[in-house]
C-alpha cells in the first residue's frame, strides 16, 4: 500500500486532471452551440467571432445564447453612442450634417433603450414552469423590442445618404457593426422562440 502522502498527492492530481477536463468539455460545447446557431445567422463570421469571444457566464443553452448576443448588441451601442455625442458635439454648424447627427443620436439612444429591454425580458424567460402563452407573450416582447433597436439603427443610417465626408464614414462604420451583431441577436431570439425554449444542453 503507498504512503499516505503518496495518496494525498494522487488525489490532487487526479481532482486536477478532472477540473480541467470538465471546463476543456463546457469550453467545446459552447464553442459547438455558438458555431452551430451562427450557421444561418445574418452575419454568421461577425456571430461567431462575436460570441467566441464573450467574456460573460458561459453559454449553456439557447437562452444563454440570445442574451450573450443581446448583450454584445447592446455594449456596441452604448460605444456607438458615445461617439457619436462627441462627434455632435464637437462638429461644426454645417446644418444638415448636425442635423443627420442629432437625429442619430436620438436614434442610438432610443436602441439602447430597445436592446436594454430585450434583455430584461430574456433574464425573466420561464422557460420551465411557465404557460406556453406567457412563454409567447414574452418572446413576443423581446421580438419587438430587438426589431425596434434594428429599426433604430437603419433609421440612423438612412439620415446620412446625402451626405458626403469623413464624419459619414465613420457612423456608417459604428452603425453598421451595431446593426449586424442586432440583426444577429434577433435571429437568436427568434431561434429561442421556434426551440420554444429547448434547452439545447451542451454540458458534457
């Protein structure tokens, strides 16, 4: 029989071996789920890409999913529209140009509203122990609420096709990335929805 010391120092070798295994296995079934539900996203290289590189809780199902995706929407466009402020801000009296600026500011922040309420419907989803018909009656929210960010977001857009110059370049830049990881995060909302809240469980 080995030592006791020899034991001890097996037995943490071995918990070692099986911690690492454990979180190299969740590590590959969230790199699966995300490369598999990106397939046929909008955008599916910036979706992967994306949500690869999440930093938040690791993703597990398809609630977790959406709300990564809603949640990278969203901190694209806090970023957005602080720069865009800026920009109105320091911008000169060239009236159409700060026109276009104001009204995508607005735009910007009514999608931060948007996309903040979309996850606050997601963080809530009864996905067991719920009716289906609240179940839809969520979903249904958090529908709208990503549709009305996108919405928001081409809206801004739109306001700078007469518009020539450096400063069009650079909102067509941040609102397009700000559009496509929304359009992103709405196809995950409405995958949620046609799974009816399947977990899709990637644990191993």
């Amino acid at each position: 029989m080995a030592p006791p010391h020899k034991l001890f120092l097996l037995a943490i070798v071995f918990a070692i071996i099986v911690t690492a295994t454990t979180v190299h296995g969740r590590h590959n079934g969230a790199k699966d789920i995300v490369h598999s539900s990106c397939e046929h996203a909008s955008y599916p290289s910036l979706c992967v890409r994306t949500l690869s590189s999440y930093s938040g809780p690791t993703i597990t199902n398809r609630r977790d999913l959406a709300q990564a995706a809603v949640k990278i929407s969203l901190s694209h466009a806090q970023s957005a529209a602080k720069k865009l402020t800026v920009v109105r801000d320091s911008v000169g009296k060239k009236r159409q140009e700060k026109a276009a600026l104001v009204d995508c500011v607005e735009m910007i922040g009514d999608s931060v509203d948007d996309l903040s309420r979309t996850l606050g419907v997601l963080k809530h989803l009864r996905i067991s122990g719920g009716s289906p018909k609240e179940f839809r009656w969520q979903m249904s929210n958090a529908q709208t609420w990503a549709s009305a960010a996108l919405t928001d977001d081409d809206t801004c857009l739109d306001g700078f096709e007469e518009i020539d110059g450096d400063i069009k370049t650079e909102v067509k830049q941040w609102m397009t990335k700000v559009a496509r990881v929304t359009s992103n995060a709405l196809y995950m909302i409405n995958q949620l929805d046609e799974t009816r809240g399947k977990p899709h469980d990637v644990h191993l």
